[in-house]
C-alpha cells in the first residue's frame, strides 16, 4: 500500500492563512502565519471521521516540502508538527536557528 502524502494534494489557502487537504467533502488543515521568511504553523486539525488514518502526518510532510522548495524558514508552535519534526529529524534543517525540538 502507497503512503498517504501520495493520495492527497496539498493546497494553499492563503487568503485562509492555512495548508489544506480536501478530502471526501472536508478539509484537513495546518493554520499559519507567515512573516518575511519564516513562517510559524500555528494549528493542525484533522476531522475527528479523518483521524488515525496518517493524514495529519502526511499533510505534515507535504507542508514541511513545500516551505523546503519555497526556502522559508519554520518556527513549528503546533505541537502536532513539532512531534512530527521530532520524529523525523531530516525536517529540522527548515526550523529556525535557536528552536529546539523537545
């Protein structure tokens, strides 16, 4: 079976300030702000009929590559995100100097 971030497509809601996968009529989402280069993703939510299912992470993942290939730079204040980054340990070159991933 093929992962999931090969199932969804990633779609910025700028004028919602969010990261979006739209799936089966909802929206799964990472909310942020963004500031010069460094964008600060504030807020995952998942629909509680979405959870469990590797959504969250693969939303996560496709975000984390897009700020890769728009060269921003991450400052993870969800704590979802900050779990992933932890877990994943290849994303923390995005995260801004001086931010520590606990």
């Amino acid at each position: 079976m093929k992962n999931n971030e090969e199932k969804y497509t990633l779609v910025e809601n700028v004028e919602h300030k969010q990261y979006e996968f739209h799936i089966g009529g909802q929206i799964a989402r990472i909310e942020y702000i963004k500031a010069q280069n460094i964008v600060y993703l504030t807020h995952t939510e998942i629909p509680a009929q979405l959870e469990g299912k590797g959504i969250g992470s693969a939303l996560v993942k496709q975000v984390l590559q897009d700020i890769k290939e728009k060269d921003l730079t991450l400052v993870p204040l969800c704590p979802f995100v900050a779990l992933y980054i932890k877990r994943h340990p290849e994303w923390k070159v995005l995260v801004l100097k001086g931010i520590n991933i606990v």
